[in-house]
C-alpha cells in the first residue's frame, strides 16, 4: 500500500495550508457562517491561535494547520451542510490534530478563544 492510500482526501488541505494567508482569511469567513453550529467553536479558536501563535514550534504549526485548513475547505468527506452530521468529520480531524498537539495549546490560546468568542466573532477577525 502506497504511502499517498493514507492521506486521500487530505491533498487539498495541505497544499492550503501551505498559504497562511489564505487560511487565516478563508478561517474566519467560514467560520462566521458556521458558528453557532460548531460545538467545537471554541477548541477550533484555540487551535487557530497555537497555529499562528509564533512560539509554536513548526511541526505544531502544519499539524494545526492542516486540520485548519480542512475546516475551511469547500468540500470533505462528510458536507457541512448536513443536519448534525456535517461537521463530525471536521471535528474529528481537530480532535486528532489536537490530541497529537495537546502540551502546546496553552492556557493563554484557550482564554484568547474563549475572548474572540465573547466579544463576538467580527471584532476578533478585525483584531486578527
């Protein structure tokens, strides 16, 4: 079995992330429209923030990333536009980046969510 049979699917995520302009600007469209959906809302602004945090060593960062990325992308394997169904993929892959990860979101990006979250979505994009 190739090494490229375990990651189908996942090409696209990658190469997005490689842009971190495009994901941080594609994060927070999305994630504005889905919000109030997202029982996750909160670990995924946390990943979000270790992702970009500069002290995050760089093998956090693409881990981060790449689930980020996913997050965002248009298309997956389960579409988010299903009833309840739709983000379980999307937070299954957070939930894997971020048991993998876990010792580097701090207690700082934690609270840095839980504030973006407060204060509402807009202002923390426009902060961003």
């Amino acid at each position: 079995m190739a090494s490229s049979d375990h990651t189908a699917g996942f090409e696209p995520a990658d190469r997005l992330a490689q842009d971190r302009e495009s994901v941080r600007r594609r994060f927070w469209i999305k994630f504005k429209q889905v919000v109030a959906q997202l029982p996750f809302a909160e670990d995924l602004l946390a990943a979000y923030y270790c992702a970009f945090d500069k002290e995050t060593p760089r093998h956090v960062q693409a881990s981060l990333l790449g689930a980020v990325a996913y997050f965002i992308l248009p298309f997956d394997f389960m579409p988010d536009m299903l009833p309840l169904l739709g983000f379980t993929d999307d937070a299954a892959v957070l939930a894997t980046a971020i048991r993998m990860v876990a010792g580097h979101i701090t207690p700082e990006h934690r609270e840095a969510a839980r504030a973006a979250l407060k204060r509402g979505i807009d202002a923390a994009a426009a902060e961003d």
